[in-house]
C-alpha cells in the first residue's frame, strides 16, 4: 500500500497554518536536548546538564506520593476532575500557603491544571489583550514564547550578572505605565538565583503605587505573573518570600504559579496551580476547562493527600535539597578552582531552584565567535552538555549557559570536571 500523501501539494506545505502558527518558534532548549539524547544514544559519554528535569534514578518522586497514586487509582479515581481541580486538592493547596507561605487565601482563589504551563499560559491569554505589553526580565524561561502566543507586545528587561540575572524596582519602573503585566520567576530559570525580599517589596510597592493611579482614572490593572515553581529549592543563605506577604496590598495583582513538578521531581505527574484574584481565577478555569488541562483526578488525590503530610514532605525536601546543592556545589567549587588557576570561567554560587549560571569566556578563541559554537566546543572537547543564555531570550554572545542538575550523578558530574579543565586549557 502506497503512503498517502499528508501534506499539502507545491512548495510550501505549511500555508494552511495561521500567522501565529508559521511565526511560532519552537523551544531551542528542547532541540539541543534532543540532540543530546541522539548522541548518548550511539554511545557518547556526555554530561548532561541541558534539560531542567528530573532522572528518576537520581531523584524519584516522593515515596508516599508515589503510593497515594497507586491507591487513588485502585479506588476508581480515574474519571473527569472538576474544571477548578479537585476540591480536596484545592483545600490542601490552600493549607499549604496559610502553613508555609504565611498567606491565607479564599478556596477560590485556586486553581489546578495539568502542570504549570497552562496556568503561565491562561494567566496571559486571560488578562493580555493583543497588543498590550507585557514586561519579562531577560534570561527568563518562555515568556517571548507566551507573548507571541497571545499576541503581546514583549518588553524584554535586559538583567546582569552582578545582580545574578534578575530585575530591581529601577529598571522595572519605566515601563509600569504601559504595562499590563511583569512576569517575574524566582528562584530563577535559568541562573539559579533568589529575588531578595527587599528588592521584591520595591517591586510590589511600584506596582500598587502604579495601580492607585490607574484606579483614578478608570484604566486596567498592572498584575504580575509570580511563577515561584521553585520555591522549595533554595540553599545556603537565600530566602523565598512573595510579594503579597511583604505588601499585602498588591494582593489583588498577583497570580501565584506553582505546583509538584520541581517540589517533589514528579515533572511527568503534570499538577500545577495557580493561586490569584478570584476573578482572574475563575476567567482561567472556563479558559482551561474549554482546553481540557486538567490534572489527571488521581494524581489530584494523591498531591492533596502528601500536601497534608507535613513531616513526609519535610523529610524529602530535606534529603532532595541536600542531594542538589551537593551537585550544585560541585559544579561551583570545581569551577572556582579553575577561574583560580587562571581559566577563562566564573560562575554564580547557587542560591536556588536545579540551575548553576556559569560564563566560559571562549568567544574569540580558537575560532569560536558564537555562543552556540562554545556550546558545541565543550560538548564535543569534553562531553559536557549546556544551554547557551540565548534560548532564554538574553541577546549577545556573552558566554553564559545555564547548567541544570536534575538529570546527572555526582560521579558524572566528578568526571566531567577534569575534562572540561582540559577542554579550557586547550582553548588558550
């Protein structure tokens, strides 16, 4: 039997796709980590630090969460969610945030989905309308990706390193007027880094003072995205905090993303939610109920039911943040020594979430002009596989990658240092 012929006949066999679909970039993220799995596949030795997941021999989920699934399937929890999540699910997310985030919000004011993307996803297709401005810091995960998807008008906040890639109050207060929304992230994607608490109270701070004066004259809110997925991830000296806490009053502008995926390293587990103004919540819900992005219902169940076990999740957070910031730490000490010993790289201590931002200085040498080609460089000099600060939206070869270690050993890690050492040396 012939293979039938799928595409369209002549020369452009996507003309049948709208705009937004022939502009739509996929991620550069998932394409370097696909040919990262290619190559491991015909046996190449590679570090892999590109994708910001989990290895399940490294890091399974939770063993009591594991088990409740288990049990809410042999109990028929197999069926249709409500649109909003299922209520216990609801209620124990809201427990969780009176107990450990000092915030007591209604029951609804939550939202659950199947994960965080489509929560970030109806936050802006439910607040942006085509053409209005949305202002991100940059490297951030996806949000040129989201506006496009909705039709905004991307701000892209240019960060540095000395103020470990994330925005202040400053430079976010020039634009607060034509804004509609911030989309904030911390700890963040990809650098690794804490929001401090005073430079966040600016922020919220700027915000109401901004929405008091719209309320004068009848304009739209500012709101800010906070996707604080990895909130439960954070070391040494760094604290997360949210803007409600510390400015109560920027309550109404604030939509909370959150859920498992990075908590407990059950990303495939796909529960999230999204915690905000009850009128913004319930406009995501009929969103989200047309698009069917629920949670699986046993996997609701389940969260809900480890949610509430307060010493089962304080005994795996303490022992999965042990085993990331040693990994963590590794990748940091070895590359202190080296900028030591005078090779061309310096890093950012790790402060949060999976990620190590480091800058390998190699642009210019050896005939690399690219980041892209200092990425291929150390993959194929020493099997170390990275994502360039690029595929997070910062321009200019700049040297800085993000380094993600959800997916590798410590012995992997061990080995890869001397040869990333010995790929450094040879660029001199």
């Amino acid at each position: 039997m012939d293979a039938l012929q799928l595409d369209l006949p002549g020369n452009d066999p996507r003309l049948g796709l709208c705009t937004m679909a022939r502009e739509l970039i996929g991620s550069e993220i998932l394409r370097i980590a696909a040919e990262i799995r290619a190559a491991q596949a015909r046996g190449d030795e590679i570090c892999n630090l590109t994708v910001g997941d989990f290895s399940p021999k490294e890091f399974p989920i939770p063993a009591a969460l594991r088990e409740a699934v288990l049990r809410a399937l042999s109990a028929g929890e197999t069926n249709y969610p409500p649109s909003d999540g299922v209520l216990r699910l609801r209620e124990a997310v809201r427990e969780f945030y009176r107990t450990r985030l000092h915030l007591d919000v209604p029951l609804e004011a939550t939202l659950i989905a199947g994960g965080s993307r489509p929560v970030i996803f109806a936050t802006y297709a439910t607040l942006v309308e085509r053409g209005d401005v949305v202002v991100y810091p940059v490297p951030s995960w996806n949000n040129n990706h989201y506006c496009h998807l909705v039709g905004a008008r991307g701000v892209p906040l240019t960060t540095r390193a000395e103020e470990g890639f994330l925005p202040t109050a400053a430079a976010l207060q020039p634009h607060l007027r034509s804004a509609r929304l911030i989309a904030l992230n911390t700890p963040l994607n990809p650098a690794g880094t804490v929001l401090r608490p005073e430079e966040l109270r600016r922020i919220a701070e700027s915000v109401v003072a901004e929405n008091r004066r719209r309320a004068s004259s009848g304009e739209k809110p500012l709101y800010i995205l906070y996707d604080q997925v990895y909130w439960t991830l954070t070391f040494g000296k760094a604290r997360h905090d949210t803007p409600v806490r510390l400015v109560p009053e920027s309550a109404p502008y604030v939509i909370f993303i959150d859920g498992i995926s990075k908590a407990f390293a059950a990303t495939g587990l796909r529960v999230g939610w999204g915690v905000g103004p009850p009128a913004v919540i319930g406009a995501m819900r009929d969103l989200l109920g047309h698009v069917g992005a629920w949670a699986p219902r046993a996997e609701q169940v389940a969260t809900a039911e480890v949610l509430r076990d307060a010493a089962a999740v304080d005994a795996y957070g303490r022992d999965f943040r042990a085993q990331l910031q040693t990994r963590l730490d590794r990748l940091h000490a070895g590359f202190s020594a080296m900028h030591s010993a005078g090779l061309p790289v310096n890093d950012i201590a790790p402060q949060g979430a999976i990620y190590l931002s480091a800058r390998f200085d190699l642009v210019g040498r050896r005939g690399l002009r690219t980041n892209d080609d200092v990425r291929r460089y150390l993959l194929e000099e020493a099997g170390f596989a990275v994502v360039p600060f690029q595929a997070f939206g910062l321009q200019g070869d700049t040297g800085w990658f993000r380094l993600s270690v959800g997916a590798v050993s410590t012995r992997e890690i061990d080995e890869a240092l001397p040869r990333v050492e010995s790929a450094l040396r040879k660029a001199l």
